[in-house]
C-alpha cells in the first residue's frame, strides 16, 4: 500500500500570492459556468430531421469493422448483425441508451474546489489539441513540440482562472517511445496542476501503469479510480461509420479503471462526411451516438462526454480550417443538438487558423469561442492557447485566450433587470442634482459587480499609447506568460510521492 497523504503540498509564498494576482477578483462579473444556450442555429423541427436521419443511418447503415470484443457487447445489448458484417443499431437502442446515459457529472480536481460539474446549462472552457509546433517565445518562431514546453504549459494554465479543465495541448516530441510519451505526459499533468486533467493513451496496456501512477498523486492504492480526476480523449470511430480497434481497447481499459471518457468524433465536411452542413450533422451525429451505444454496451451511465467535434477543410486544398465561419456553426449546431438530447456536450472551437498572433487570430478565436458558448456548449475543447490549425501551441495565446473568455462569460452572463438596478431614483436624483452618475453608490456596486476590467487590452488613448512604447497584443502577452512561467512553480506532488513514481517509471524530466 502507498501511504495516503495526510496533507497537500502547498505553494510557497511568492507563488501563492502569484497566484492570487492571477486569480478571479473577490467580486467576479464574469466567472467560468456561466448559462448558454441563446444561440439557435438550428430550428426545433431542424434538430428532429438531423436526429432522424442520425438514428436512419445507425439502424440501416451501421457501423463497419467492429472489434469482436465489442461486437459481443453490442450484440448482447440490442443491436444486430447484417450479411455484410456491419453492425446496425435500432432507434429504440438508441434512444433507451440516451434515456439511460449519464447527463450530469463531475470532473474532479485533484483539489476540490477546482472540480467543475458538466452537463446542464453550464459552459466551461478548456484545451485540448495535439499540437507538435510550439511558438517559442523567444524567436517568435514555430519549432518542434518537447517535453519542456509540455511542463511549461501546464503550469502556466495553472495559474490562468478561465481554463477550466486542462488537456495535454502538445505532443512532446523529444519522446520516441509512445509508452514513454503517455507516461511522460501524465507525470506532467499532475505534478504541475490540480485543475481536473485529461491526456490520451496510445494503447490500451499503457493504462494500468499510469493509473498506478495516479494512485500515488491521489495518497494510495485504489484511491485514483474512486475519485479520478483524469479523462482520457479517445476517437473510437473513424469517419465515415466505423470503429478503430487500438481506440475501442481504450475505452474498454478505461472503463475498468473509472476513468472519464471524452469520445470525440471528428469527422472533416466534404472528405470523410458530406460537404453539406445538414448532411454532415447527421452523419458526424450518427457515429457519435455510436460511441455512446459503444459505451452503454460496456458499461451503463459511464460518464462520456459526448463529444461531436465538426472540423471543416478548405475544399480548395484540403487544408483544415478550424477558425472558418462554417466551423463556428456547426460546432454551435452540435452544441445545440447534444444539449436538446441532454447529453453533456463537448465541442472544438478557438481553433484559429493564423500563425501569428494578429488579427486573424483574433477574430477567429473570438467568433468561434462566443458561438459555441452562446449554442450552450458544456465543455468548449482547443479554446485556449491552439493556433495555426491545432498544428502550434502557443504561451502567449493561452493568456491572451483566458482574458477573451472572461470577455465571452460576461457576455452570456446578460443583463440583470429589477427594480434596483433600473433604479428610478436614482436616475431623477441624478438629473435634478449634479447631473451625473459619478460618485453615486449605485454606480460604485456596477462597478465591481457588473464590469470586467481587462489586463491585456489596452484602453489608453493614442498618446498615451504611443509614450509607452506603442506595444500590441503579442508583446503584452509575451512578457506575461513570462514573468508566469519565471515565477509561478507549483509543488503539487510531495517529494515523498516524485520519489516514488520516478522508482516506478522512466521520468525524463
């Protein structure tokens, strides 16, 4: 038995005041898990053709090259074989399995109050993405993803208080060997936040070890799985309607260790899904409900993500697009359809396109983020620190992207309307004395209640601008991802558990 923590480690007193300056204020006009949901790209009857044509293609089409451990499974549970050797899954399956999925749960931090609950009306942004470039910041040029920059990262976000949750956002590729990698990756999740996590595993053997793993970040054997503050991203289908053995293996291993799964579909309009939005819908709808069924099959209620990720290619040549005004409504539109269902949906979104941190950058991360957050997406994947088409991470966009958030949750916040705050009163008291509002207590409580004050934008006007150097967005985020990563060092792991998973493990930082 490992011996359980009887206390967390804790920060020392630099960082801990770092990371209160980088905190929420005490009065929070904008804090994460704000309601969504007032964007409808899609009508009622829109919704019903989409799900129809979705449950059409389950029951007649089916899903091909299904693994025979879970063809058993399937089989067992409703669904049926065809002559072809697809599998086809009745409407009444499918919907007694969505009857039956888990539509709310929580996704634990290693510290509690960082747990966030999903599903509902809740919107919460987070990473993802695979990047192998990093924007280094020194040369302000793309360079191969390491291990470092993976560390680098996650401390970081540590510290940024509208990521949510966070998934490995690169892929270190300094680690040739995959077990070393999904290992290596791991280790830097835990030792450098407590924020709820998420990684990927490359094979199903590679689970079991990590867990072991787990269990000595969580005070014990067995403790990890009781409370797993870890999900795993796995594709288990393949677009167009059909499974991947290695990522079903996956999901079987993660479900015996209790581990949350996102099962993410990411079919690309126009090349392995219909170029049609309407068309594409259905079908990336259909092989996403497969997963589900996939999942049912396995084990009911299992926490899943439902995570139906529309990538769009510039048919042009192929390219992914993921800051396209097409990428925003259909991940607004999947959103919609998850949430309709009532299932917890996760979708891909701030997936800017640009290199550089510019205006294509910005107005691309901006109206995909608030359309997917407007749409209700539970979960809002890629939306911090992704740039040039998940293909970059960069540090200076994860600081940049946590203030937009903060931008997007004041927006669907709204506008609180009662008798105080229309204050009737106080207008007339206003015009028949001084003739403004300064000063006024009302105006005072707005101030702190109702008003996000950016860090980074900057509102200086023009001279005053210029005297300070004429700065833009990229060198103002540049020196504060700096001056984080220069002082904020989180010891999140005690000497005692390091000590033990470096004996276990080949720990290459």
């Amino acid at each position: 038995m490992i011996p359980r923590q009887t206390s967390k480690p804790k920060r020392g007193g630099r960082q801990e005041r770092i990371a209160q300056r980088a905190a929420k204020p005490v009065i929070d006009p904008c804090p994460p898990g704000q309601i969504g949901g007032s964007y409808h790209p899609l009508k009622k009857n829109e919704m019903q053709a989409i799900y129809q044509t979705a449950l059409k293609l389950l029951a007649e089409l089916g899903m091909g090259e299904v693994p025979k451990v879970l063809s058993e499974k399937l089989l067992a549970v409703g669904a049926e074989s065809t002559e072809g050797g697809r599998i086809v899954f009745p409407a009444a399956l499918v919907e007694e399995v969505i009857d039956l999925a888990a539509k709310k749960f929580v996704l634990h931090g290693r510290d509690d109050d960082r747990s966030i609950e999903v599903g509902g009306e809740k919107v919460y942004f987070g990473t993802g993405g695979a990047a192998v470039q990093t924007l280094d910041l020194n040369s302000g040029l793309y360079r191969p993803s390491t291990l470092e920059d993976l560390h680098n990262f996650t401390r970081l976000q540590d510290s940024l208080a509208n990521v949510s949750w966070f998934t490995r956002c690169c892929i270190a590729t300094d680690i040739a060997d995959n077990f070393y990698l999904d290992v290596n990756t791991a280790y830097a999740l835990i030792k450098n936040t407590t924020k709820p996590v998420a990684t990927a595993f490359t094979l199903a053997e590679h689970i079991a070890p990590i867990v072991q793993m787990l269990d000595i970040a969580a005070g014990g054997e067995g403790l990890f799985s009781k409370r797993p503050f870890l999900k795993a991203h796995i594709s288990p289908v393949i677009s167009p309607m059909r499974f991947a053995e290695d990522a079903v293996n996956v999901v079987f291993g993660c479900i015996a260790h209790n581990i949350p799964i996102s099962c993410i579909t990411a079919a690309q309009a126009g090349a392995t899904a219909p170029a049609t939005l309407a068309g594409f819908l259905a079908q990336s709808l259909a092989e996403t409900l497969a997963s589900l069924v996939m999942v049912h099959s396995i084990r009911p209620g299992h926490p899943m993500i439902f995570s139906n990720w529309p990538l769009v290619i510039d048919l042009r040549t192929g390219a992914f697009s993921g800051g396209s005004g097409e990428s925003a409504v259909l991940n607004a539109a999947s959103a919609q359809l998850s949430n309709w269902l009532g299932l917890p949906s996760g979708v891909a979104s701030s997936m800017t396109d640009s290199k550089a941190i510019d205006a294509q950058y910005g107005t691309e991360k901006a109206i995909t983020s608030l359309a997917a957050a407007l749409a209700g997406g539970n979960l809002i994947y890629e939306s911090s620190g992704m740039t040039a088409s998940l293909l970059g991470a960069s540090f200076e966009s994860f600081v940049l992207d946590d203030e937009m958030h903060s931008n997007i949750y004041r927006a669907l916040r709204g506008i609180e309307v009662n008798e105080e705050n229309l204050g009737f009163e106080t207008i007339c008291e206003a015009v028949r004395g001084e003739g403004h509002f300064l000063g006024r207590a009302q105006t005072l409580d707005a101030m702190e209640r109702d008003y996000f004050y950016p860090s980074l934008a900057n509102r200086d006007e023009p001279r005053t601008w210029q005297t300070n150097g004429a700065p833009d967005a990229w060198q103002v985020a540049k020196i504060r991802a700096q001056k984080i990563l220069a002082n904020h060092h989180p010891e999140y792991l005690s000497s005692y558990q390091d000590h033990q998973i470096r004996a276990q493990h080949k720990i290459l930082r």
